[in-house]
C-alpha cells in the first residue's frame, strides 16, 4: 500500500462536552472512559491541512476561588483597589462646600453622598457590572470583547482566533426583540464603529487617569504634612511626592499579589480609623445626620441651590472616584472577591466616615474646610496623619493595576503593538506587570507632579475621567444585558435610564472643569485613543492583505505524472527539488498553508526531506502539561507535519533544543502507528469498515495519553518503517529553522490619500516595535529568514 493512501483519522478522548462551532470535524465526543475514533472521509482530508486542532482547553476559561483562597484575595483586593475611593473622606466635604455649609446643605450633600456611593459603586458596579465580565476580565473593552464573542461586530485576530471561544446565539433562541439589537449591531457600520470608538476610548481614559492619579495622590499626602509643618517649602513637597512615586513604580515588578499584600494592612487599618471615628462623632455629636438616608434631602438639596447645588456635584463625585478600579482590576481578582471587600468592609466604613463627619460639621460648621482632620478623636491626631499620608500613597495602586490589566486586553485584542507583558503568578492568572507602561506611567506622573505642583490646579483636571468611564460603562452594560445575558428590554431600559440620568447629571457638572485642567486628561485619552483605533485599523489591513494567496497544501503542492513533486500550475508549476534535512517552518495562523513555507517553496522550488509546521499556541494559564503540550497531525503530502506546541505564559518553548523535541515528538506519533492494524486494499481508498475501526479502538487503548490528543493517518507497517527512516535521516544530516519577515507595501491606486496616510503610520509603527529575528534563543546557524511583501 502506498503511502499517498493512507486513511486519515481523528483519534481523541474528551470529557464529554459539545463540540466547538469551529473545529473539530469527525470528532465523538462521549463518556469520559470511551476512546472514540471517527473516520474523516476524503471530502474532509483538509482538516488535517488547515491545521484547525482546537481543543476545549485552548480557549481561556475564568477562574473559580472557593474558601480560604477567595477571602485572601479580597484581602489583597483591598490593597489595591480601595486606595483611591477610600482616601476620598480626606477631601469630599473641603471640595463641595465654598463657605460654613448650614445644616440643611450639611444634609443635602451627605444624603448625595450616601447615594451615590449606593446607587453608582454598590448597586450598579458591584452588583450588575462586574457581572459583565469576559472569562473574568473587566473594564469597557473586556465588555466589547464579550460583545464580539456573542455577535458579529469585529474583525478576529487569525492567530488568536483558536483561544477565543464564539458563542454566538442561534436566531431561536434569542427573542425577537433582542435579536433586533444584536442584528442593527451587526448591519450597521455606523453602530459598530461607534461601540469601538466608546470602548476604546473607556480604556484611554482610565489610563490616562492613571498618570494623573499618583501625582494627585502623593502630592496631596506630602502636603498634609503642611498641618504639623506650616512653612514647608513648595520645592520640598515637590521633591519628596516625585522620590516617593519613584519608589512606588519601582515596587511593581513584584507583582500584583506581593504589592497587594503589603498595602492591604495599610488600607484596612485606613478604613477602620474611618469607621471608628464616624461612630465616635456620631456619638458625641449630631446623630440626627442619619435622616440623611432619605433621599429627599439630595433633591431638595439640588431644587433649593438651582445651579450652585448643580456645580457642587463636581465635588460631590469625589466619593467615588476609583470606582472604574473595581471593575477594570476585576481580572486581577475576581467578582466575589471585589463583591466581599466591599460589602463587607470598604462600603460601611466609607459611609460611617461620611456619616460621622457631617455629625461633626453640623455642631462645627467651620470645620469643613479639613473635615478629616478636624474630626479625629482627641490623641488620634498624629496616628490618623501618619496613616493617612500612608493611604494616601497607597491610593496611586489603583490606577497603576489598572493600567496594567487594561493594556493587557488592548495588545491581546490587536490595539497595540506586542510589548513584554509578565505575568507574576501562578495561582492568580490575571495578574500581570507591563514594565514599559510601568516606566512611562513612572515618568508621565513625575512630570505632571513637577508641572502642576499642587492639587488644587490637579484637582481640576480630577474626576472627570471618572465620571465619564462610569457614563460609557452604563451603556455598554445595557447592550451586554440585551445581546448576552438575553433580557427583556423594557426591564433593561428600565434599570438603565436612571443610571444613565444619574451619570449625567455628574457628567455635567464635572465637564465645566474642562477649561480648568480637565482638558488635561481629556486630551491625553484621545491621543490614546487615536493611536489603538489606527493601530487597529492598520492590524485588520494587514490580516486582509495576509489572507489573500492562501491556497490549501494538496492545491498547493501537487504530483506530476513522473510521481515528482511539484507546484501547482496556478504557482507556476515548478519542480520541486529535494533538501537534505529536517526543515521546521514557523506557522504564525497555525491553519492553511503558513505563508513562510509558500514563499520559500515559490522561491527555490526546493524542500526539505521533512519539514514541519509548527504553531505555538499561547495559552492563558501559567503552564501546559507534557502530555497536552504536543499535537501532531500529517498532511496530504508526504513527509511534511503539523505540530502545534500548547503553552502556557511561563512555559519556556522556544530554545536551542527546538529541533530536537520536534523531531522527538514527530517520532513518538509515527511509532504510535504501530498499535493500529494495516487497512485492506478497499478501506485504504477512503471508506474504512466499521469493523476496522472497532478494531483499532481496542489497539489505541493500551496508549490513551500519547495518542488521545494526536490527529494523523494511518499507514501501514512498511509505510511506518519508512516515514521513521526518513525522519532520522534527516534529522541527523542537520535541522533548519526557517521563519518569514513581511514587508507591508502600500498601493497607491488602491488607497486615498486619507488612508494611505493613517496606513504609512501603521507601518512605521510596525517597523519600529515588531520583534527582531535576533530575540528568538535558536542557533542562529541553522536560522534561515525569508523576506516576502504583502500588498495593502
């Protein structure tokens, strides 16, 4: 039997699950302790070609904490999250009030306060939105990635598109009315790009709050100092807020769970100081505040001032600046770790230190303008100052995580270029460090603290990041309820409209800062913005331009009439000479005939003896196991291989003995063909009897875990001997790495000049930040390069 009719078959053991909308052609998926065979017949023999392997274990998955370890992270999310909203008591009241408040202002702003915290961070943020997860990431972007998961709104990334599970809803069983959203999502271009534009911009403005923060933070803890020490110089205060934001960035290499781990203590005590100290005014003081929680203080509070009640609500949302933290450090963590810390300890004490104030300014109206401060118990002064400054530093955590874990979904969607990202556990997956977005943060904050050298001129450019993240992320949340989590719109609407009039009323008050400094912080979220739409824009040109000439092998690489092989006539036709050795092509897509083996066949019309395409398949957990790492599949062309390398963030794939785990692992699944019986003469045509199959079953049953994950023909004995020969000879004459480096040309004829200009940027950008050929750890000896162009 020759080797060209060997009988393709999908070998694989699962546990029980259906299979995924896209792959998985012949496969039976049955009890866990069955080892199921499924013939793919000669139609399907493409499956093999185009490479598309993908198991349930590809596609990222959330994490579950139970028990000890869940209440450990909401101990360390307490650390980092809480720092900034939990530092808000130091300044809420000195920021809405110009003048001694009487008490029924006093009331008003408390009962505001009170319900906003409730109603924006409580209600709508720990209790709805971070059910908007995607896999347990947070943040606007990760709810328009989960968008894109359940309808068709964006282009996928070709080589993230094994890892992304698409759960698309069929048209039954969505109802009407949803499907009617979900289908205008989908139709209109102008919807599409507006949902991009609004995620993306939700992403840019929390970052760009994250150089603004730290500054504010620090800066405002360096200057309390001004309360024991009135005659510090400007110049000093600038000099210790820059060295201690220093410090803080230089910690972040730890990671997340260490750092978290060391602020935790710091921002628990914090908020516990507030706790008591609220109860102590309450009890000493105006405990008739506590009407407060009638939320006809707030209205009436806003009727009664007209517009200076309206401005004062820029003050007002101080309370719960770093509210978008909870959502967007939601992959650090997770739900019910962030639900726990707050409901069980950052919530209570916020509003007892709120209440407990306002007990206070109601006998003392004149303390208003250093509420904290002058509400501390007697012999508390200096313990509160010094844990204060403390949390005061601390509250720059917030940000800086969420930077990190934001800039992490922006790369791993294609909106910015791939920069070194290190994930620093192994038992939290998404916790991560960026150290370059680590250093510019660094420098942004040092330079933004030199140049506004104070927090009232910061304080104007602070706050309406905030409110504006809060206002896109009540609408996007809408959209999440209507297309994913399938509920009725009325009910959604219902939720939503006072939520988006609530946001609204802040957003108002907060953007008549605009012109103060806000414009700031604004300016600097566009610029951002700007660059993750063009990087974008110019990543789905590129994967247009790449999809194009994409033929499939057996179309590719055909046999003459002297049984030679050879190119097809649509590539010219060329004979193929044969290379001594073993030729391992990188396969970027890991489907299709991978570009670098196209081009280095067009241009010497040589191959190897054998050559492999191999795919590494990143992984979103912190390793892959020996026996899951490898599959190995064989093409309709002899001698050549695919083998898909799964692993994880912390697995070290690509090294010097590169080649000799491919040539290991190529001949670990051909020695496998040893247990699976010859075919008859009829059953090698493509049309095996069940009973061959039955029969093989048995056979693959002695070696479940290496052949349970491998898809390949089966040949016979003599073609095994062969294939086996082949590969050793090959192996031992010498070993080849040959990788592809595209060159993106623009064709002027095809591109206005709007669009050729946005694209010569992209590319420059791309020139500037793709990895070098140097940076891979094979021998560079056997490293051979082939340079191709792709038009655009």
């Amino acid at each position: 039997m020759q080797e060209q009719n060997d009988v393709q078959f999908s070998i694989t053991q699962e546990s029980g699950r259906r299979a995924p909308e896209n792959g998985r052609v012949g496969s039976i998926y049955s009890d866990p302790s069955d080892l199921k065979m499924s013939k793919v017949r000669t139609k399907d023999i493409e499956f093999a070609e185009d490479g598309q392997d993908v198991r349930e274990d590809d596609y990222k998955k959330k994490q579950v904490f139970k028990g000890a370890t869940l209440f450990w992270l909401a101990y360390q999310s307490t650390g980092v999250i809480y720092g900034d909203i939990g530092t808000s008591p130091l300044y809420v009241y000195s920021s809405t009030f110009t003048s001694e408040p009487n008490k029924t202002d006093l009331l008003g702003v408390l009962s505001l306060i009170i319900w906003s915290i409730t109603l924006i961070v409580t209600v709508k943020y720990v209790l709805i939105v971070l059910c908007a997860d995607d896999q347990g990431e947070g943040g606007t972007f990760a709810m328009y990635s989960l968008l894109a998961r359940f309808s068709n709104i964006s282009e996928q990334d070709p080589k993230m598109k094994h890892t992304i599970k698409l759960e698309r809803y069929m048209s039954t069983d969505i109802k009407p009315s949803n499907r009617y959203v979900r289908n205008f999502l989908e139709r209109s271009s102008v919807a599409r790009v507006l949902l991009k534009v609004l995620s993306v911009l939700g992403v840019s403005l929390i970052l760009a709050d994250g150089v603004l923060t730290p500054a504010q933070s620090v800066l405002g803890a360096i200057q309390g100092l001004k309360v024991v020490k009135e005659d510090i110089s400007n110049g000093t205060i600038i000099g210790v807020s820059c060295a201690i934001l220093v410090c803080l960035f230089l910690v972040q290499p730890f990671g997340i769970h260490r750092v978290g781990s060391v602020w935790a203590p710091i921002v628990v005590l914090w908020l516990i100081f507030n706790m008591t100290f609220g109860i102590y005014n309450l009890v000493k003081h105006d405990y008739t505040v506590f009407k407060a929680f009638s939320p006809w203080f707030a209205g009436h509070y806003l009727v009664r001032n007209k517009k200076d009640g309206w401005i004062s609500l820029g003050g007002i949302l101080l309370a719960f600046t770093g509210v978008e933290a909870l959502f967007a450090d939601l992959g650090a963590f997770s739900k019910k770790a962030i639900q726990i810390s707050w409901l069980c300890l950052a919530y209570p004490c916020l509003l007892l230190a709120y209440i407990g104030q306002a007990a206070y300014l109601a006998d003392d109206p004149s303390a208003y303008s250093n509420p904290f401060f002058q509400t501390v118990p007697p012999g508390m002064f200096y313990p509160s100052l010094v844990l204060s400054i403390l949390a005061a530093i601390v509250a720059s955590q917030a940000m800086i995580t969420s930077s990190f874990q934001l800039l992490s979904q922006v790369m791993n969607m294609s909106y910015f270029p791939q920069i070194k990202m290190i994930y620093t556990s192994d038992k939290f997956h998404g916790q991560v460090y960026i150290p370059m977005a680590n250093w510019l943060l660094m420098v942004g904050t040092v330079i933004v603290t030199a140049v506004y050298n104070n927090t009232t001129r910061l304080g104007h450019a602070y706050g309406v990041c905030v409110i504006l993240v809060t206002f896109i992320t009540t609408n996007i949340v809408a959209i999440v309820a209507i297309v994913v989590w399938r509920l009725n719109w009325v009910l959604v609407v219902a939720i939503w409209l006072p939520f988006i009039a609530l946001d609204g009323v802040f957003l108002s008050a907060a953007l008549t800062k605009v012109p103060d400094g806000a414009w700031f912080t604004l300016l600097l979220a566009i610029l951002l913005a700007t660059f993750f739409i063009l990087w974008r824009y110019g990543k789905e040109n590129q994967w247009r331009s790449e999809a194009k000439d994409r033929p499939r092998l057996h179309r590719f690489v055909t046999k003459g009439t002297d049984g030679k092989h050879k190119l097809s006539d649509a590539f010219g036709g060329g004979e193929l000479t044969t290379i001594k050795g073993l030729g391992i092509f990188f396969d970027k897509a890991g489907e299709m005939v991978p570009t670098v083996y196209q081009e280095f066949l067009r241009k010497f019309e040589a191959q190897q003896e054998v050559h492999v395409f191999l795919h590494l398949r990143a992984l979103s957990k912190p390793h892959v196991s020996e026996e899951d790492r490898y599959a190995v599949s064989r093409t309709t062309l002899v001698n050549c291989y695919r083998l898909t390398i799964r692993h994880g963030y912390n697995d070290r794939v690509i090294s010097a003995d590169l080649g000799e785990i491919v040539y290991t692992e190529l001949r670990r699944a051909i020695m496998t063909f040893r247990s699976l019986p010859a075919l008859s003469a009829s059953e090698s045509d493509g049309v095996a009897s069940s009973s061959a199959v039955s029969a093989s079953s048995d056979a693959v049953q002695s070696d479940t875990n290496s052949v349970s994950k491998l898809s390949f023909a089966i040949p016979n004995d003599a073609s095994v001997e062969r294939r086996i020969h082949k590969l050793d000879s090959a192996y031992k004459k010498q070993v080849v790495y040959i990788v592809g480096k595209e060159q993106l040309r623009l064709l002027a004829e095809k591109n206005n000049v709007f669009k050729r200009f946005v694209l010569y940027i992209f590319i420059w950008l791309r020139e500037n930040t793709r990895a070098k050929i140097s940076q891979m750890e094979v021998p560079i000896e056997k490293l051979v390069e082939v340079g191709f162009v792709k038009d655009m």
